[in-house]
C-alpha cells in the first residue's frame, strides 16, 4: 500500500480498483506478451518442485485469462491478484506454506516487489524488461538485477 498512500491517499481500494478497470477495459489496447523464455522457466522450476505463486495487482477478470492464455493457469501453486501491498500478501503466502526466507525469492519489474522483499528478508529479484527503468530499478537496492531469461535462471 505505500504506492497508494503515497500517490493516491484519498481514495479507498474499491474506487482504485474501480479506477483501474476504467483505464484498462475495453480500450483497444493490443494484448501483453510473454518475455522471450519466460513461460519455459516459470515450467521448469515448478517441475524441479519448487513452490511457485504470483502476486499482482491486477484484477482476476483481466489476469487469468491471461494465464489461460500463455497456458500457464495450472502451473502455479497460489495465485493472489487484487493486491495493494505485496509485503502483506507475500507475509501470507510465505506462513501459509512455511516457506524458508532464506530459499525465497520475489522477482518483479516495479519497486513494489524489491520493497516487500526488503521489508520481509527475502531475497528481490528486478527484471528490466517490464516498466521501470534499470537504473531506477537499481536505486530500490534489489539483491539482483536481471537483464534476461539466462541471468534469472542462474540465480533462481
């Protein structure tokens, strides 16, 4: 929630979500694809047994049809959308399934994933190749910074 707070103080989660389906619904926008190898890792390390889940603010009318689409809908453990602060929902998740902070990692494009890492003790992960900027990525002090798909892996 600290982007919100910080961006949007005065307005509560349901007109930032009512907000946020104005703004992306029906507009033409072309759809989203997959980062080069991407679908393939996410695969390969939920196949080797690792726990996989997602967290994104995205609203589950627009993301998993998403999924459905990179056939990726039954590959992940937990999916958690609608979510304002990913230090709060990666807390849950990690209770839930008693993960060990020292083996988890939380990989994203924005600032809101390398601040839940830091608050929470686990290890960030920022890609490049989503919204930010690397050197504004890089100033969030993540504990990595990933250029591609090979870098990433070598790390996760």
């Amino acid at each position: 929630m600290i982007f919100f707070k910080k961006y949007l103080p005065k307005l509560d989660i349901e007109e930032i979500q009512s907000a946020y389906r104005e703004g992306v619904s029906d507009k033409g926008y072309p759809e989203a694809g997959a980062f080069p190898g991407i679908v393939a890792l996410i695969k390969k390390i939920k196949n080797r047994g690792d726990y996989v889940a997602v967290i994104t603010s995205d609203l589950p009318d627009s993301f998993f049809p998403e999924l459905k689409r990179f056939n990726l809908d039954s590959v992940f453990d937990d999916v958690v959308t609608k979510v304002h602060e990913k230090s709060d929902a990666l807390r849950e998740l990690i209770n839930k399934n008693s993960l060990d902070f020292d083996n988890t990692y939380i990989v994203g494009d924005s600032y809101n994933e390398i601040m839940a890492g830091k608050e929470l003790g686990v290890k960030s992960v920022a890609v490049t190749w989503g919204l930010n900027m690397e050197q504004k990525l890089r100033n969030k002090n993540p504990d990595y910074v990933v250029r591609n798909i090979v870098e990433l892996e070598k790390i996760i």
